[in-house]
C-alpha cells in the first residue's frame, strides 16, 4: 500500500490489556461491524513487542493520518504520543493532517465523554463510519530539571485530555496499582479519592499563567484540563472546551477536611467551578514551581503519572482533528 492510500485508511490501534484484557474481544465485534459499514481500516495489535505508542509512531511514518485508539483512555493517551513523537521529529508535518478516534473499552472512557462519541461499540463504530470530525487542542507537557527548570525538559508528554499535581495524580497512582490487579470500576476513582483526601498532606508552590502569577500557597490538588472529564466521570475542569485553544486551570488550595466533603459532590454534577475558595483561570501556558524538594509532587497527564514537578504545560498552536458525535442526533 502506498504512503499516500494510508491516508484514507484507518490505523485501529488495539490495546489488548485493556479493560483486563477484554479489549481483544470487543475488537471482534467492532471489526464485523466496521466491514459491514464499509469502513476502510487496518489493526495492529499491542503485545507484540510494541506497544501503542510505538505502534502510532511507526505507523504515522508510514503514512497512516487516521487513528482510531481501541482501548480506554490510557490508550488514546498513547496514540496521541505516538503521533506526536513523529510530528516532533520533523518539519514537514503538522498535527493538524491527523484525525484520533476511540472504540471505548476502558474503564474509565472520560476522553470520549468530551466529544459526544457514544461509550457503546456500536455507536462509536457509527461514528467511525459517519467521519464527523471537529477540533481539540493538545499541550505539551514538560517535567522540568527543578536545579534549572530553563534547560532542557527532563521528559515530555502529550495531554489529550486533564492532567494534575497534587491529589490528583496520587489518586491515578493507587487507581493504576489497583487496575495492575485486575479491579476496575467507577469505584477505584472514588475510593482512592477518598482515601488521598483523608491523609492528605498539602505542600507549597507558584503557579504562573501566562507569565503572571496565579497562585502561591498551600494546595491539595491541582487540575489542567481542554476536556472536562476524569476519574470516571468526575469534572474538576468543568468549564474546559476541547478546541478553545485555552487550558483551564483548577487549584484546590489548603482548606478544612469538612469543606472538602461538603464539595466532593460537585465534582460529579457540573458545578465544581461554583465552589467559592478555589482559584480558576484560564490560559495557553501554565508553570508549576514547588517551593522546595520536599513540596515536588507527583504529576500526572490522562491518568498516567510522568514525573514530579516542577512542571510546564503549554497550549500547541496546531490543534487535532477528533472524531466528533452530531449533537443533532
């Protein structure tokens, strides 16, 4: 097949440990339908001495400009990686020719909330085939060397979807060890929630925005999100807009155990935002500085842990095409 047919060809990237391994099996069902719909695809498996990012890597060197993540949102995470790995290595390609859509099989699924893309295989399949497409934005996020956080990154990750310090990133690191074990469920989320608000530790940092300062305090958690969804449904960015070109931003400062239970409700209704004490903005480029060794605190982006801070996330000027849902149907 030559480079220039990839394009039109969809690359079903199909992450087969996801949802305890039950992801090769949806992909059966889905791949029937995909046929019966007509839809011009190609799969390729992880487990086999590649995983996703390295499979979108390679792919995307090979031509392949439409994705489709088989896998929860770890998996979409991965593809974006992989894609943006091959657009940072050269010049002549931009993120803007690639189009990432998701058949949903993991646990959590936040990403496709954003999009409209039903969470049924069916549905995302139907949409697969309808090729409705709209825009998101990605940021680049850098953990940076916190002896000189102006030289180069220590590493860089892409975000799709929410990241966070803090609280955040400590409940995805007891929701990962429980997934290891097979658990899943919107009640990890919640439990391991819980259990970081209960023995939380709140440490201190700046936070600029666009160069100005935001923040310098205490804080439990922070969030960084263009979608508005995680933790299974919870939406600590509930204002976020996929393809605003603006990162919004959530601190939970320093306060009381009893403010925070009387809160926890609004992360799951929509109105998080309302929650007086809290500081919000909006912005391109977001710079977290810990105020010492001891305040650095894990980091995570989509629900994978990348390092601690300091830490630097900044608003791509090119934005991905996303497979979107009609809202008129």
């Amino acid at each position: 097949m030559k480079n220039s047919d990839r394009k039109e060809v969809w690359l079903a990237v199909v992450n087969v440990f996801a949802a305890s391994r039950k992801a090769g099996s949806v992909w059966k069902k889905a791949a029937v339908m995909l046929n019966e719909a007509g839809v011009p695809y190609r799969a390729m498996f992880t487990g086999n001495g590649d995983n996703a990012i390295a499979i979108s890597r390679k792919a995307s060197a090979r031509g392949y400009r439409k994705f489709i993540a088989v896998g929860g949102d770890g998996t979409v995470h991965d593809v974006l990686n992989g894609i943006m790995e091959y657009v940072d290595g050269t010049d002549s390609v931009s993120v803007s020719e690639f189009t990432l859509g998701v058949l949903p099989v993991g646990s959590g699924n936040d990403w496709v909330k954003s999009t409209g893309v039903p969470r049924d295989i069916r549905g995302a399949v139907e949409a697969v085939a309808e090729g409705i497409t709209g825009h998101q934005d990605v940021v680049k996020v850098s953990v940076l060397d916190p002896s000189d956080v102006s030289a180069s990154p220590v590493s860089v990750s892409y975000m799709a979807n929410i990241g966070g310090i803090g609280l955040d990133a400590r409940v995805c690191e007891i929701v990962n060890r429980k997934k290891e074990q097979g658990k899943r469920g919107k009640k990890l989320y919640v439990g391991a929630l819980l259990y970081c608000i209960r023995h939380r530790v709140p440490v201190v940092a700046k936070v600029l925005c666009d160069g100005v300062e935001v923040f310098d305090g205490k804080y439990l958690s922070m969030a960084f999100g263009v979608g508005k969804y995680s933790g299974g449904g919870m939406r600590q960015t509930p204002l976020a807009e996929l393809g605003d070109g603006l990162l919004d931003v959530t601190i939970i400062p320093d306060i009381p155990l009893w403010v925070i239970a009387r809160e926890v409700p609004r992360l799951f209704t929509g109105t998080f935002h309302k929650v007086g004490v809290l500081t919000q903005t909006k912005c391109r480029e977001v710079l977290v500085l810990p105020a010492g060794e001891a305040d650095a605190e894990p980091a995570e982006v989509d629900g994978e842990v990348i390092g601690r801070a300091p830490v630097k996330m900044e608003v791509l000027p090119e934005r991905l095409n996303v497979l979107m849902k009609d809202p008129r149907q």
